[in-house]
C-alpha cells in the first residue's frame, strides 16, 4: 500500500519516499504526494530523482492494481532508467507543481459552484486547462450570474479544511453525496469529507486550496444542455 500524502495536505510539493516496485507498468513507492486519476480530477506529473540527480520522469499517476497502491507512469523514453530504480531505493518524489495548483483551484471552485447550483452532479472533470460539472436539472442557467457569485465566495475568503467520518456516518446522511457518477470510495472505515466554511460540505478526495480567495479569478466560459435534464457548466481562469 502506498501512503497518499496528499490526502492530509495538499500543499507538499515532494517527499522522500522508498521504491516497492519499477517495471515498465510504472514504479510505486511506499509514500507519495502525486494525486492518482480519480473522482474527475486528472493525475498528476512530475519527476522520481535520485541522490546522483537520476530524475525519472513521470506522466501520470494512476490507482494500480493492488487494493491502495499508486502507480506512477513513466513518460515515453524512460523505460531504459528503470534500472537505477530498484526496489528499496529511496527517491525524490516531486510533482509537477504549477499544474497541481491549477487543479487545486479549480477543483475548489467546483465545490463553490455546487453551492450556487444546488442541483445533483452527473459528470465531472477536472485538468490544468479548464474544469466542468454537469448538473443533472432542465432549468437554464445564466453564465453571468454563476460567474458573478463565484467572485463573490472568492473574495470572501472561505477557508478550505477536511475530516474524515465513518462509512456509517455517511450512509446516515446521504445528503452529503451530491455526486450521481462518482460514488465516495468505501470498504476503508472512513471517508474523506471536504469544508468550505459556510459554503459546501460533501464527500471528497481532491485536492484542494487552503482558502477559496487562493483560487482566484475564475469564470463561466460556457453553459451547454446536453440533454433534457443535463446542463453543463464549464470553468476557466480568467
């Protein structure tokens, strides 16, 4: 099992951490601060660096195979460093930071979203570029109201926190899921709920800014129906 460092804090943008496994697959370690595909949030990039300054470049993360591990994805042409990363060998983990923050942000202003359009979720996704939700309802939307009250729960400067609650305290309060494509991960003992004060509260395991004034300018570039009862919503910086 890999440690997810991520999951407590968001900000570390490395960590030393011991090879389990390299294989043309990808290479896990016993610890990691890169965020693996999931829950429409893209995985992350980065680099696995040796004492010498060996650096191994990474293109993705994903979930592997085994229940908790994190397999992380060697970029084309890598495949030839893998000797130097054995098992036991200790590494440099770094992500790709200027692209981790943009989905921090922007995942954040996903949740803000929610809370102006109190409507169930089907669909997500989460990158550097851009982000969007579908809300599963048939009244239109105004992509000057949306973009005007997330400058406002911006600038009010929200903090940001998680906690984490049993399965069974979440199926006692299944209001908190808003999403109808992504299930919160069960099977653990606990799920991770993410807070923005005063603003939204719901199962999460993005990652997140401290503070909503963190992820600042960001507006409704488009609002499309999709379908009869589908409207989406899609986010970019300004």
């Amino acid at each position: 099992m890999t440690e997810a460092l991520f999951r407590e804090d968001s900000s570390l943008r490395e960590c030393e951490a011991m090879v389990l496994r390299a294989d043309a697959q990808g290479v896990v370690l016993d610890r990691t601060v890169f965020y693996p595909l999931g829950g429409g949030q893209a995985g992350d990039r980065g680099e696995l660096r040796l004492a010498d300054g060996t650096a191994l470049q990474i293109a993705d993360t994903r979930k592997g195979a085994e229940a908790g591990e994190l397999l992380h994805l060697l970029a084309p042409g890598q495949e030839d460093l893998l000797v130097h990363f054995a098992p036991g060998t200790m590494v440099k983990a770094q992500i790709d930071w200027e692209r981790r923050s943009r989905h921090m942000r922007f995942h954040t202003a996903t949740h803000l979203l929610c809370a102006l359009v109190p409507q169930p979720v089907d669909g997500c996704s989460i990158t550097a570029d851009y982000a969007r939700l579908d809300f599963h309802m048939s009244e239109p939307l105004d992509k000057e109201t949306l973009t005007q009250g997330l400058a406002r729960l911006v600038a009010e400067a929200h903090p940001v926190s998680h906690s984490w609650i049993s399965d069974a305290e979440l199926d006692a309060n299944p209001g908190l899921v808003r999403s109808m494509s992504v299930q919160p991960p069960r099977g653990s003992g606990r799920v991770r709920v993410l807070k923005i004060e005063g603003v939204d509260l719901q199962p999460c395991g993005g990652t997140h800014v401290a503070n909503t004034v963190e992820i600042g300018a960001v507006v409704v570039t488009k609002i499309e129906k999709k379908s009869a009862m589908t409207r989406r919503v899609v986010l970019g910086f300004a």
